[in-house]
C-alpha cells in the first residue's frame, strides 16, 4: 500500500505540522485504497470476492445461490462469458484442460458419445460437477457423454484362495431433449 508520505514534497520534510497530518490522515487514505482495490479486483472473476460475484451473477442473469463455494460460482460465471467459439474435439479438450480438470476425453464418433476418463484421486466432486456441466451445455443434443472415475481399491484378505474380484461401475447419463415453449 503506498503511503502519503510517498507523496510528500521534499521541503516538507522534517516539518512536524506535516508529519502529524500526515500520520493523522493516513488511516483514512489506507481504508479508500483497500475499497478502491476491491472495487477494481470485483469486475475480474477470478480475483472478485462473493458481493463482485453476485453483481457478476446479476449481470448474466445467474441465479446467486451463496450456498455453493466461490470456485463454483466463478466457474460457472466463466462458462456463460466464454466466447462464441465452434465446439471441436480439441476445443473442448483444451476447455477441460483450462478449467483445471485432470480428464482424459476419448470420443466415439460411430455412437456419438463422448466419454471422460479421470483418476478418482487426482479429481474433486466439484470439478466432476463442472465437467457434467461442460459436457450438458456444450454437446450437441444427439451425443451422450460418460464421466468413468478410476480407484484403486485395497482389500485386506485373512486368506488367498486363488479368487479374483473385478469391480466395474459405470454410469451413463443420456442428455433430455429440450422444448422450446412457442406459440
């Protein structure tokens, strides 16, 4: 934070009227540049604070839910500002790259789905959620998506009979057409 006394002419220095005002004026100027700095760190979406987000929210017509935690709410105000772009493979990739989500796409071009393959330990419950969202608002309607999350699973065993177990979950999410109310 800079001081007043940065400001000060040189022939006041040592002038101890000035000093006292200074000193006396400068709590003021420190609460007038935090606000200042906040004000300005509000309008960039991964610097704002939850009152720069709601007014962010407001603006693109977002409903606030201040229950969600701020990552959330900043990606979600990141997805309805991303620029017109024409959705590719590649595109989408990098998307998912950016947004910090470590997943592995593979695309399946015959069944038009698309499916995500990431590490359960390397990925939060959250970031799925945004990955889901990606995939729900930037796929075409006529392509599925699966989210495939890996886990090493130990098993204590008292005794080894020779058996083997191969657990295999996989869950399908297939989109819902949506209407368009007309007249």
């Amino acid at each position: 934070m800079s001081k007043l006394e940065d400001f000060k002419p040189d022939y006041y220095d040592g002038v101890l009227e000035m000093d006292a005002l200074l000193g006396s004026e400068q709590p003021a100027f420190d609460q007038v540049t935090v606000a200042i700095n906040r004000l300005l760190l509000n309008r960039f979406v991964m610097k704002a604070d939850s009152d720069g987000l709601s007014l962010l929210e407001s603006e693109l017509g977002i409903e606030t839910d201040l229950t969600q935690p701020l990552e959330s709410r900043r990606y979600d105000i990141l997805v309805r500002m991303l620029p017109p772009h024409p959705i590719t493979f590649k595109y989408l990739k990098d998307l998912v790259k950016s947004f910090g989500i470590s997943a592995s796409l593979q695309r399946d071009v015959l069944r038009q789905a698309i499916t995500s393959y990431s590490r359960q330990d390397s990925v939060t419950t959250e970031q799925l959620r945004r990955l889901r969202y990606l995939f729900s608002v930037y796929l075409p309607g006529n392509m599925t998506y699966q989210l495939i999350t890996m886990g090493d699973v130990d098993v204590p065993e008292m005794y080894n009979l020779g058996v083997a177990l191969d657990v295999h979950t996989e869950v399908v999410v297939m989109p819902q057409p949506v209407t368009l109310g007309g007249s």
